[in-house]
C-alpha cells in the first residue's frame, strides 16, 4: 500500500511481482473534517490484524487558524 500526496489516494500493489507497473486496487481516502477538504494531508500506513489504518493531519492552511491543526 501507498498513499499518493498528490491525489490523497491509498494505492494498493502487488508486492510480490518483480515490478509494479499498475495498481492493483485505488481507494479514495475521506478528508477527516478538517475546514476544507484541501487541508487534509494523508500520510501515514498502519496494519494491526489484518485492518489497515490510514494517518494524516489537517493542516489548517485555509484559515491560517492554529486551532485547525489536528493529527
């Protein structure tokens, strides 16, 4: 799996293939209530029993507020 900052979609490949040359599966990632959906910075990849979780953090560039930054 991997998180494309550009687009904000998880990309899911096929790892044990000699090359990756397509995805085999995209999923959308929701904006996570920041003020504006282009605040939203999706990054990080977690697995734990077999569920898969995705980390990002509003960066509060729309409003410039400090009290819209959140993890």
């Amino acid at each position: 799996y991997v998180v494309n900052l550009h687009d904000r979609r998880l990309y899911r490949y096929d790892a044990t293939a000699p090359t990756a040359s397509a995805p085999k599966a995209v999923y959308a990632i929701p904006a996570a209530g920041c003020p504006s959906a282009d605040d939203w910075r999706p990054y990080g990849l977690g697995m734990q029993d077999g569920v898969g979780y995705v980390g990002g953090v509003c960066s509060g560039q729309s409003t410039g507020k400090i009290t819209d930054l959140r993890a």
